[in-house]
C-alpha cells in the first residue's frame, strides 16, 4: 500500500518537554510538508523541503523544527512544547515533477500539552 | 499575500440531490493551482479535485465538478447526487507560481450534511 504514515496518532505531553513526531511516505514524491490544524480546524503550513530546499513559514517558533532522513521521511521536532503546539499535526507529500501539484496527507497526530 | 476565503460555515442537503460550495482567492500571481479537499470524520484529508489557473475548462472528477470564475476570483465545488458518505468538512486551498515546495494555503471550510 503507497501513502503517507504518521506516527503516534496521538500524543500527551507536559509543558516544556520535548516531541517528536515521524512521518513516512511510500508514493514516490520528492517533496513533504508539516501542517498544523488548530481547534478551529484552520490549517496552516509550517515547513516545506525537498532535496533542494527548505522553506519556513516565518510564523513558526524557533522550537519546531524538521528533520529528514531522506526524501520518503520527514519528521518534526518540538524542543520545549507550549500550551497553543495543542493541535493536529498533519505531514503531506507531492511530486515535484509533471503536472501532478496536489499533495497526499497522513491521517494526522493529535497533539496535546497539559 | 495569497488568501483563501469560504464564506460558508455549513450547508445541509438531502441526500442524491446537488450541494454547490463557494470559494473565492486573492493572489497577485499569474499562475496558481486550485484544490479542494474532504476531511471526513476521522479526520482524513482527501485530495478530490484541481484547477489550474490557465485552464478555461472547470475541472470534473466523477461526481465533483468545478464552477471556475477567474474574473471573479472565485473556485466553487460542485457535488451532484450526494451519498451520506459525502458528509464532511471541504476545504478549499490554493498553491501559487512554480514553486512545488510551495505549501498550500486553506480557506476555513465548509461543512456539508447530507441527510437521508
């Protein structure tokens, strides 16, 4: 089966500790993203990278940040968790080639700080 | 900026009947994707259908369609005979330019119920 993995679906966690979550992706694409969606269902993109580049939403705090094995992995680490990192984080991936723009998601990890 | 808007918070339908979904997009590029996407209620997200801005013709996949106005920045989704399974959350996003590392920027949402 081709898609994309996430692992844990669900994490709790205290203020100030340190997570991280896996994503694995089995289509074959060049490219993966982390989104982040709020209680309101909002997402928003956090980090997008490929072999060539990384790129940050400048909206990110410094406390996140992605981390690649290679290009079919791409993990997200949060150094010290604050209240607000509770949501759903979901990790996507896309070709970077032809005309096939459109990204695949995980089923998401729900993500709470107590 | 780029900047994705749906106005519509829910919409109820019966079921087998037709449900029409508003979008409308801001960007100052000249080319740029349009997408829509289902989050159901175990909250997977799944790609449904693409616009692409270049293209005249609205995009049709099986039951969905595309209501494509450019001139009015404006991408509707279409779902003809609605099934209880296409109750879910659809969400409308846009990519601009080249730039495949390029995120997708998401509108809300709309949260469709399809009644029998």
């Amino acid at each position: 089966e081709t898609a994309v993995f996430q692992t844990p679906n669900y994490h709790v966690t205290q203020v100030g500790n340190e997570v991280s979550f896996n994503c694995k992706q089995t289509l074959g694409h060049d490219t993966m993203y982390w989104y982040k969606q709020d209680s309101k269902k909002l997402l928003k993109i956090m980090f997008s990278y490929n072999n060539k580049q990384l790129i940050v939403n400048e909206t990110v705090p410094r406390r996140f940040s992605p981390q690649s094995s290679d290009k079919a992995h791409l993990n997200l680490r949060i150094k010290s968790v604050e209240p607000e990192d509770s949501a759903v984080y979901l990790c996507a991936s896309s070709r970077d080639w032809g005309n096939s723009y459109e990204q695949y998601f995980g089923p998401g990890t729900r993500l709470t700080v107590l | 900026a780029q900047k994705v808007t749906q106005t519509q918070t829910s919409i109820s339908v019966v079921e087998k009947t037709t449900v029409t979904m508003d979008c409308v997009y801001e960007t100052r590029d000249s080319s740029y994707f349009l997408f829509w996407y289902k989050q159901t209620a175990s909250g997977e997200i799944v790609f449904l259908i693409r616009q692409d801005s270049y293209k005249k013709e609205n995009a049709t996949v099986g039951h969905y369609s595309l209501n494509f106005q450019k001139p009015k920045s404006s991408i509707g989704l279409i779902i003809t005979a609605t099934q209880i399974e296409d109750s879910a959350v659809y969400f409308c996003a846009m990519r601009e330019g080249d730039n495949y590392a390029q995120g997708l920027t998401f509108g809300l949402g709309t949260r469709v119920s399809v009644f029998p």
